[in-house]
C-alpha cells in the first residue's frame, strides 16, 4: 500500500496514477489530550486500520497522480535520525574534497555516530526547497528513509525490519562548512520526504534497492543499498541502542557518492526503486 498526504492534508491511498481520498479513515485515530504522544498516531494505529483504509480506496473519489500537491508522508515525526557518511565511496570523496567537507566531519559512520534534524525541517515534495545562505555551497543528497512502525529499544539486528512501518524517498539537503550537521541540515525544507510511503509489506527488502538523482537532467548520484557500510537493519540496531524509536521516527539511512550544489532554479529529480520518483523545485529563501 502507498499512503500519503495531499492537498489541505487529505489522507490518501494511491493506485497506480491515481489518488484515493480515504480522509475520512482519519477520524478512527483516538483523541489525545496533553501531555500528547511522542509518536505518529497514524503511523501508530496502521495495523488496525489497514482493512479500513483498503475498503474506503475501493469507493473513494480518484484524482490524478499530476493534479495532486504532496506533503510529506508522515505528518508528525517524533524525531529524524540521519546516517553520515554510510557510503564507502562517497566517504572516499568527502575524504578528497577537505575545502567543501570539514576534516573533523570526514570519519566512519561507526566513529562518527548517528546525528538528528529537527523536525521542523521535514517538508513534502510540493513545498519545494528553499535555500538559505546563498553565498555558502548548499548540496543534495539523496537517501532510502525507513518509517519506524512499532517502538523499540535495543532492537536486535535480526528483529529490526519488524519495527519499519514503510519507506519513501528523503532527500537531506545540507549547508557546508564548520558547524555541528545537526545545524547545518536541519534549515526549514532541508528534510524532504515523499512523494507517499510504501508500506514495508509491498516493499520487501530494503537490502539491495537502486537510488538516483539529477539535476536539470544531469546525472549527479547513482547506488544501490547493497553498499551501505551500516545496513537498514544496522542502522535500526545502532539507533535504538541509544534511545527508543517510535511510530512516525524517521531513519534517513546515508547518502551515495555524486552530491553537489544546488541553485535557485534548479529542478532535482530523485528516483528509488519500488518507491518512485518526485521532482522537486529549488527555489531563494
């Protein structure tokens, strides 16, 4: 199943070029009062309201794929946990590249650690991109982003993919230079997910998955997860060791070789295996 939100944050299960307006499945979400939860409710409650969402999309009313605006597919994440560094020949890169990629950046993934983007940087794949600092590099970086179903702590690496509820395409946009990446990554419209998450029964797999992007039809990143240095199931394991992951978390899961600066005007097209693709406009803050 594709889940994503559309227009003024309609619900919506998407059918090949089509997208289902199954809003009204919403209203089965228990209410919450404060102190509110740290997770996703939808996110949370996609078990028990899987048969109620593939009945409405049956006689739900359909509008074009192209006739829709996204927003990101999960509305309230708890946290965004990102992966640095987790490619071996994009370490290689930013080990030969010191003027964009500070030295005390440029370390194993397992020396390195995990890092967090601010929630308020998430942003769906019609708000766009906004630049900020126009004067420093702003570059793209495309990764596979696993949506955390079931909450847990200290997962084993063998238990880890029970814990996904689905995938979908991120993008961490990132600002170089000498400041901690929690900073420098977490700009408003610097996590863009989309264009809806698959649901990690139809998605199967996350071991071996192609990604891609371009910018103005220029080829820039091309990988597979095969590559990873930390697979998703290790990334799972390494994150929840320190804290515990919950319904909505997002693990954005490293970036391949080939990022390179983006400027207002640009047009980026990102692509991933059994997700699909979202074109995204790059535009001043």
């Amino acid at each position: 199943m594709k889940l994503c939100f559309f227009d003024d944050n309609r619900l919506g299960v998407v059918e090949g070029d089509s997208v289902r307006d199954v809003t009204p499945v919403l209203e089965r979400l228990p209410a919450y009062r404060v102190p509110l939860p740290r997770f996703d409710p939808l996110v949370a409650a996609l078990p028990e309201l899987r048969p109620a969402l593939r009945d409405a999309a049956a006689t739900a009313p359909a509008k074009p794929v192209a006739a829709v605006r996204f927003l990101a597919p999960v509305a309230n994440p708890g946290k965004v946990v990102a992966a640095p560094v987790n490619y071996k020949a994009h370490l290689d890169e930013a080990i030969a590249e010191p003027e964009t990629f500070s030295a005390a950046h440029v370390r194993k993934i397992q020396e390195t650690g995990l890092f967090l983007k601010a929630t308020s940087s998430v942003v769906g794949m019609s708000e766009g991109v906004a630049l900020r600092f126009p004067d420093r590099r702003n570059d793209h970086e495309i990764e596979l982003a696993a949506i955390i179903g079931k909450a847990g702590t200290n997962i084993t690496e063998a238990d880890a993919l029970d814990h996904i509820a689905g995938y979908t395409l991120g993008l961490d946009m990132t600002v170089r230079g000498p400041e901690e990446r929690s900073l420098r990554k977490s700009i408003d419209s610097y996590t863009l997910l989309g264009p809806w998450m698959v649901t990690a029964d139809e998605f199967g797999d996350p071991g071996d998955v192609g990604l891609s992007l371009e910018i103005n039809g220029e080829p820039r990143q091309k990988a597979r997860t095969k590559d990873l240095i930390l697979s998703v199931r290790a990334l799972i394991a390494f994150a929840s060791s320190f804290y515990t992951l919950q319904p909505g978390d997002v693990l954005m899961t490293g970036t391949p070789e080939g990022v390179g600066p983006v400027r207002p005007g640009d047009r980026l097209t990102a692509t991933i295996e059994r997700i699909g693709s979202l074109d995204v406009a790059i535009r001043a803050a």
